[in-house]
C-alpha cells in the first residue's frame, strides 16, 4: 500500500470534530421529544384499550343485572299463560302492556329475529346490538327460547361522558408529555453542548460545573477531565523531553564533533605520530567514548521520563553500590577543586535496598553531586545514607527562601557556577523522584545547604 493510500484511509476514517450539532434526526434532543411523545401515544393507547374493555365488561354486567328480572318475569306470565288456556288471551295482553312499559320486546322459538339468536350454549346470554340496544336471551330446560330486546341509553351516556373525559386526559398528558421532553432534552442537552464547547476551545473540563455533579453526566465529565489531565501530562512530559534533549545533548555532540576534527587532522598528516601526538589521540578518544557513554544514559534517562509514571519499571535497588560508583566517579572533580567529599553511612549493616528504578535512581546521585560539586566553591560536600532517606550537604552559601523554592524548576542555574550549567539537574532530579514516589527538598542554614531525598517504598 503506498503512502498516498494509506493517508487517504486515514482521512476517511477521521470524524468531523469541528461543526455544530445536527438539528434534524441526529439531535439527541430532538429524540427524546419524539420518544416522549411515542411513549404518550402507546401509553394511551393501552390505557384507553383497557378502559374500553372494562367499560363493556362492567356495562354488559349491569345490563345483564338490570335485564334479568324483566325476562324472568315476563317468561313466568308467559309460561302461566300456557298452563291456563282460558286466560291466555289475557295473560298475553298482559305480558305484551308489562314489556311496553319496561320499554323492551320479546321474542320466543320462531319469532326470534337471528341476529338476537344465542352464538353459545349458556342459558342467559346477552348481545350488544348497538352502543345502547341489547338482546337478552334464555333457554328453558324445557328447549323454549326467550328473548327480550329494547334500548338502555343511560349507558350509552355514561360511554359518551366516559370517552370525553378520557380525550381530555389524553391531550393533558400529550402536552404534558412534550413539556417534559423539551425540559429534560433541553437540560440534558445543554450540559453535554456546553462540555463539547469547552472541550473544543481548549478550556479546563476540571473547573466547570458539571465536575460537581452526581449524576451520569458529572461522571461523564469527571471522566473528561482525568483523560484532559492525562493529557496534559503527556504533552508537559513530551515538551520536557525534547527541551532536555536539546540542552543535555549539545554539549557532547560539540565535544564529539570536536574529537572528530582533531582525528580527522592527525589522519591527514602523513608524518609519524609522536609520542605527544599518540597521548593526545587516545585522550581525545577516551573523552569521545565517555561523552558518548553519558549521551546513551541521558537518552536513557530521559525516554524512562517520558513514560508515564505506572509504566515505569520497579524493582528493588541496592543504594549502596549506586552510592559507591558515583563517589569513586566524582571524588577526583572534588579533589581537583580542593573540597573534601565525605561519606556517612547512618544505616545498619544491612543493605539499604529501596523500591524504584535503578536508572532514575543513579541520575537522582549523580545531578545531586554534580550539583554540590560544581556549586560548592571550597569547604566540603558531605553524603548522608540511612535506610529513609539520602542527604547530600555543601558548603555553598546558603539559598534564600525565593530561591529554594524556584530551584527545582527547569532552566534555573546556580549564582555561584560562573553561569555553568544547563539548569536542568535538579528539574530532572524532581521529575525522577516524583516518578518514583520519592521526595526531594531542600534546606539552608548559615553552614550550607542541604538535598534531602526521602525513599518510598522499601525494598
């Protein structure tokens, strides 16, 4: 796959980040309206579903009960009627004036129309002809079919009032639904709109509101700002480790192109080196393996800062040799400017072995006693170790409380170096300890001053 192709995989792949939020069908705020709205609907659909039903059951119930006695009465004057044949004449006219005056008909075998025939076998059943006209029919052990119909309108009333009280109770609650969907889609909206604002102008997520919320969205912006946080660390150590490398790495890649030049002279001389000549070659090339030694542990040093602090590789470290190696290494500079480079072990016999990185922890050494070396004009420079902690003390003239507290940050130089130094020994020094979960402080007083490191977690 060439580049161009993979670059335009990329861009298609890349989301829009920079426009407004969609009105139309996308807008969260627009679908929680729609679905309140939906929800009403098919709420209130069921619910007058259900109404409906226990309407008609109760109604048909009560018509039942309020039919039954009429049809009972009116087959008893019918069934007397055809027990005495000479009154039957009368008894019919009776029973037809008491149905007239109940306001129903009744029907019987044959004369019954088919739509107010039973569709079932039970003895009483009753038919809902229209919303108020009913048909009640009995079926006698003796095979007789009797059935009375006639109109009950007071519950036809009762449907019609029924069903306007519902219409009504249904548009409350349709208005009432998208009151409350554009309330809560607004107040839901607003706070993620305004988030995204932030976000997108480059402001802190950690000082708005929404981080003192206890809700969904106060995680969601808490969240948002460890990620922001993260971040920012990320970059600080990013823009660290470029800045670092560009001042630690100048000075040996002069002295490395120095070497160069000078070989590169000697190499072009056809003469037979002399004695002289020969010394001055291995000492320029001694001096070019040791630059380039502490380029490698410099880049070393700074690519295990560059990492996140979890990601930093712990084991347990023995303080003592780390101790040993750097003093044989600087006692020569201390003795060639005349200060005395004392060591005390306040520790046990035991070792003292302490939880960190063996890297991080010998350049914590080594810019600690650069420092008192470099920054200490005559006197001494005294090395404190103990199992808590490590102190390393100058004879330096004591700092004040201004500069003690600027003396860590990245770029600070000594007053008494002669302007030596790149001023970022002790800001590396700090980033290591802090890396660790170590503790670096100073402190003056009118004998010098003094680096104490506090160790963390024992080994």
């Amino acid at each position: 796959m060439s580049r161009t192709e993979s670059s335009g995989e990329r861009r298609e792949g890349t989301c829009e980040v920079s426009g407004e939020v969609d009105a139309g069908k996308g807008s969260i705020r627009k679908r929680i309206f729609i679905a309140f709205f939906l929800l009403t609907l098919v709420c209130g659909g069921i619910f007058g579903g259900v109404l409906y039903a226990a309407y008609a059951t109760v109604s048909s119930r009560l018509v039942q009960w309020h039919m039954e006695p009429v049809l009972r009465m009116l087959i008893s004057s019918d069934q007397e009627a055809e027990r005495n044949p000479e009154r039957k004449a009368e008894d019919i006219q009776f029973s037809d004036k008491l149905a007239a005056e109940m306001g129903v008909r009744l029907y019987k075998d044959g004369n019954v129309p088919l739509p107010y025939r039973p569709y079932t076998s039970e003895q009483y059943q009753l038919t809902r002809i229209a919303s108020d006209h009913y048909a009640l029919s009995f079926a006698t052990d003796d095979g007789d079919l009797y059935v009375i119909e006639g109109e009950i309108k007071d519950f036809a009333q009762v449907g019609a009032i029924l069903g306007r009280v519902f219409g009504i109770f249904f548009l409350f609650c349709v208005v009432l639904s998208l009151a409350s969907g554009a309330v809560l889609s607004r107040h839901l909206a607003e706070p993620l709109l305004a988030l995204a604002r932030r976000v997108r102008e480059g402001k802190a997520v950690s000082e708005s509101a929404l981080c003192r919320r206890k809700d969904e969205l106060g995680f969601l912006a808490r969240a948002f700002a460890r990620r922001e946080e993260e971040l920012s660390e990320y970059l600080a150590r990013e823009q660290a480790f470029t800045g670092d490398v560009s001042h630690e790495l100048r000075t040996p890649l002069t002295v490395m192109r120095s070497g160069v030049e000078i070989l590169e002279d000697f190499a072009l001389d056809d003469t037979e080196p002399s004695p002289a000549s020969r010394k001055s070659i291995l000492s320029t090339l001694e001096r070019m393996q040791r630059t380039g030694r502490d380029m490698a542990e410099t880049l070393g040093t700074m690519l295990l800062l560059a990492r996140r602090p979890e990601q930093l590789e712990r084991r347990g470290i023995n303080m003592d040799e780390i101790l040993a190696v750097q003093l044989d290494f600087w006692r020569p500079e201390a003795e060639r400017k005349g200060l005395e480079l004392i060591f005390v072990r306040s520790a046990g016999d035991g070792v003292v072995s302490v939880w960190g990185n063996p890297e991080l922890a010998a350049m914590i050494v080594k810019n600690l006693l650069e420092n008192a070396v470099r920054y200490t004009v005559s006197g001494s420079v005294r090395v404190d170790l103990d199992e808590k902690s490590l102190s390393i003390w100058n004879s330096s003239p004591p700092l004040d409380d201004e500069a003690r507290q600027r003396i860590f940050r990245r770029g600070e130089r000594g007053t008494s170096s002669g302007g030596q130094g790149s001023g970022l020994g002790l800001s590396l020094v700090l980033r290591a300890c802090e890396h660790m979960g170590w503790t670096i402080t100073c402190e003056s007083d009118i004998e010098g001053n003094r680096f104490r490191v506090g160790f963390g977690k024992r080994a």
